[in-house]
C-alpha cells in the first residue's frame, strides 16, 4: 500500500469515527445506541477485511470517536476536532467512517476535508458505503462531491421540516422554547405546555411590584441582590459553574418585558440565516407568534401595561438617579430632546436643561439651556391638569345623564340587534338543511333536487356568517371605545383624589410635556382634551 506522496506504508494508524444525526434523536435510546454501534461494528470488520489484503502492513486502532446528536452541517464537534488534533500530531494516517453523511453534511467543508485536508497531510480517508477510498483511485472518489451535495440538501430539507413544525406548533400555542422563564415550569403531563413554580412566581410578583413602586432596574436588582434573593440559574439549578447570586438589571429588565407572565404564548423572537449558520438574527415584535391565554398568568394585563408604561417614563434612570415626577416626559420643544433635571443637594430648587444642549451647547450654537425652576414647572403642570381633569369629569357626568339620548348607545342597541339577528337566521337556516336532508333520506326529493337546495342554502349561510363576522367585530369595537371611557373616568378621578398623584397616573394620563425656550408649557394628553 502507498499513501499520497507514492511511499510505502507499512502501519496504518487508524480512527474510526461516528455520528449520530440530529434528525435520529427523537429515536428510542436503544435505537441510537444501535445506530452508533452499527458503525462502529461495520468500521472495524472492514479493517478485518484490510488485514487479510494487506498482510505485510500493520493496523493499530487509534481512538474510536463519536459525536451523539450533532448536526452534519457543522465541523465545531468535539469528538470531530479531537480527530484533526490527533492527526495534526502525526498520530494518526486513517479516518474511516461508515458512510460520507457521518464525515459532514455541508457539501464545500466535506469536500474539503477529502480532497483537500485529509490529502496534505497524508491520511487515508475511507467511506465504506460510498466505496470511497482516498488512496485508490476510482470512480467513486470522483462521484464523492455530488453524495456530499446530496446529503447537505438532505440536511437542508429536514432543517426545513423542523422549522415548519415549530412553527405550527407556535401557531397552536404549544411551548417549544427549551428552558420555561423564571416562574414558569413544563408540565409533567404535558411538555409543550407550561405551569407555574411557586418559588419562581414569588420574584416576578416581587419584581413587578417594586417597580410599580418606581424603582429604577439597578435598584430593584440591589434589593434582590441584598435580600438573597435567588437568581434564576439558581433556581432552575443550573449545570454552569461560577454561578453568582448578584442580580443583574438585564435580567430584571428581561423579565419585566417579558409578556409571557401574564398567561399569553410569545415565542419566534429569532431565527438563523439558514441551517448551515449559527448567526442569530432578532426579528421585530410584529413577526413574533403571540397566542393569548394559553397558561395561567402570574401578572395580570393591566399591571403589566402599567409597567411598560413606567419603563417609558424610566429608561434612562438610574439607581443615582432623584426621583422627579416629571422625569423623563418633559421634551425640548425647539430641537425634540429630552428635557434633563439639574439636581442640587444643598438647594431648595433644581432646575431643568436640555439635554442637546448639555451635552453640545459649547460646541456650536445648537440649542439654548431651557432654564427654569423645576419645582415651579411641576406645580403649574400639576395645577393645569388639575383643570383639565375638572372639565373632564364634568362632561362625563353630562354624558351620563344624557345616555339614553346618546347616539353611540343607540348605536350599540341596534348593531347589538343585528348580531341577534343574524345568528337567528343562521340557526334557521341550518334546521332547513336538516329538514331537506331527511326529506333527500325518505325518498321525498331526488338527490339532484337536494344537491341544489344545499348548495343556494349553503349561500345563504355563508352571506350570514359573513354579515355576523362585521356586525361582532363592529359590536367589539364599540364596547371597546365605551371601556376606554370607563377607564379614562376611573383615572382622572384618581389623579383628582391626590394632593401629589404618583408617577404611574401621571403616565396614563400624559404623553409629553413640551418646554420652549420663552417658558411655555403645553401639554400633549393621552386622551382626547373634553374642549
């Protein structure tokens, strides 16, 4: 035997090496671990077969290698890159595989490695079920790169496969996320469905709380972190050393984003440029699969939107930070930033800048200070609210008292009882079909005559369902704008009850506050001014 630079071999250091595929591991255990000794069995009877060929050469087993469900399309496998570690240390002048899709499913690496790799540094590569044999020449070392190409489009098709069942299975509100988010378990009975772990549950209450309380992310992970409160890796026992029980305000910020607390399915926030890459790309929320209600909630809705809220208010605060309650919502009306506070320890006032300014000021003419006494600010957006909220509330009271005159309630009663109507038809109609069926059974009417009916029948059902459909989505709408008011109503009247109302009713209730440069203050509401 000869190996690639024409000199005689007298002892073949060989590695037999294995993979189980990633497609194979939905298989019983048994049946892996057959497949992975199948290979095995067939690698060493072929060097059996080698011995009895070749008898002046010696064979001598290196390492048997296997890597248990890994994807093909990658060479980063461990058991893989012991063999070129091995072969690059000269210890080994042999790989042989039970076929080419074991070697590797990406068609250009596996190519690669088999006419390039293997043969620079003087390795025998041997695929028996292929009959590849790299130190013969022969057709089938030829025909090696169109098997390589086969079996990546093999891999590529099944990636495809995966990912449409996952996706139907996101679709159905199944959980395929791998590890649940703290709070959360897989169920026993179930393993695409989640249930609450109470230890978990505890934190995110907690979480949530503390920052419906206004603290900032460092803050609210300092207060964890000196209460001992455990972190999720902790919790979820996880195998990674070094674990540190600090908490971090990514992880807090993580989890009070997160809308799977309150019972709704959010899964597909990613996805990979194709079954060969690892590269993660983030998708937008509108591309995301969020299925309402699928388990039970450990935060109610209104909670979580009264957080997201603060989050708006509070993204640049820090635990440094002074508590302003018009921090964050005050903006410069002449260049659109932000409107900063200055906060002196020793003085009774602070004032406000922008922060364009602040930040460029000296170095152009970019904007101008906006300096005023934030303790003057917040009193007359408060007492201006105030007067707002009066004028609100009053009309409310009007347009109770004149309820039973108001269009939109009229408007209600009448979609309400198209929606009634409707369905009655539909219920008729419905009897109808079962009436001619059983008159088509008796031999009353012919097939053809019923197979008419049916179809003008059918129709008729379907132009109803049709009309349903707009006149619910149309009743849903409304009584959506009447909540909205109730709503409205119930937070002003709070904002009312305070002498000094907190941030989060501030939130609801007002967008932004703009501050020109001459001391003007408007006032951009949430809700439509009753004026």
């Amino acid at each position: 035997m000869y190996d690639n630079f024409f000199r005689k071999i007298t002892t073949i250091y060989y590695i037999i090496y294995a993979r189980l595929s990633k497609e194979e591991q939905g298989k019983s255990k048994e049946d892996q671990s057959r497949s992975i000794k199948n290979q095995i069995m067939m690698c060493k009877n072929y060097i059996e077969e080698e011995k009895k060929l070749y008898l002046d050469c010696h064979f001598i087993e290196v390492a048997i290698l296997k890597d248990d469900g890994i994807s093909g399309t990658t060479f980063e496998r461990e058991d893989f890159q012991k063999l070129v570690t091995l072969i690059e240390q000269k210890k080994a002048n042999m790989v042989i595989t039970k076929d080419l899709s074991r070697l590797g499913r990406d068609h250009i690496q596996t190519d690669d490695y088999i006419e390039k790799w293997f043969p620079e540094h003087n390795v025998r590569y041997v695929s028996i079920m292929e009959n590849i044999d790299t130190y013969v020449d022969s057709v089938s070392n030829e025909i090696a790169p169109i098997i390589n190409w086969s079996n990546e489009n093999f891999a590529r098709q099944t990636s495809k496969k995966i990912k449409r069942t996952f996706k139907n299975y996101r679709e159905a509100g199944k959980w395929t996320g791998g590890e649940p988010p703290l709070g959360y378990q897989i169920d026993l009975q179930n393993k695409y469905h989640l249930v609450i772990e109470p230890k978990g549950r505890e934190i995110v209450e907690r979480i949530f709380k503390l920052a419906l309380e206004n603290n900032s992310l460092d803050k609210i992970a300092s207060i964890l972190t000196n209460d001992k409160v455990p972190i999720p890796s902790i919790i979820k026992k996880s195998k990674r050393k070094n674990l540190s029980g600090n908490w971090s305000s990514q992880t807090i910020k993580n989890i009070l984003k997160n809308e799977i607390y309150t019972g709704n399915m959010v899964q597909g926030k990613t996805t990979r440029l194709n079954h060969k890459s690892k590269k993660i790309i983030y998708l937008p929320k509108q591309q995301w699969s969020i299925i309402q209600n699928t388990h039970e909630a450990i935060i109610d809705k209104q909670t979580f939107n009264n957080v997201q809220l603060m989050f708006q208010s509070n993204k640049n605060k820090t635990m440094k930070s002074y508590d302003y309650l018009l921090k964050g919502m005050m903006k410069c009306q002449e260049c659109n930033h932000t409107i900063g506070i200055q906060h002196y320890k020793n003085r009774s006032k602070n004032y406000t800048v922008c922060s364009f300014y602040r930040k460029y000021g000296n170095k152009g003419n970019v904007c101008t200070a906006h300096r005023f006494s934030y303790e003057e600010i917040e009193s007359v957006v408060l007492k201006s609210i105030k007067k707002d909220c009066l004028k609100f509330v009053n009309k409310m009271n009007l347009m109770k008292k004149l309820k039973k005159q108001d269009y939109a309630f009229e408007l209600e009663n009448t979609v309400r009882k198209k929606v009634e109507k409707c369905s009655r038809e539909i219920e008729i109609l419905n009897k109808q079909l079962d009436n001619i069926y059983e008159d088509k059974l008796q031999g009353i009417i012919s097939l053809e005559q019923f197979q008419r009916v049916m179809k003008n029948k059918q129709k008729e059902i379907e132009y109803e369902r049709n009309k349903l459909k707009r006149y619910s989505y149309d009743l849903e709408k409304i009584l959506q704008d009447e909540k909205k008011n109730e709503d409205i109503n119930k937070i002003v009247s709070n904002f009312l009850n305070f002498n000094k109302p907190h941030k989060l009713l501030i939130v609801k209730l007002i967008d932004k506050i703009s501050l020109s440069e001459n001391g003007t203050i408007d006032i951009y509401y949430k809700i439509k001014p009753p004026y």
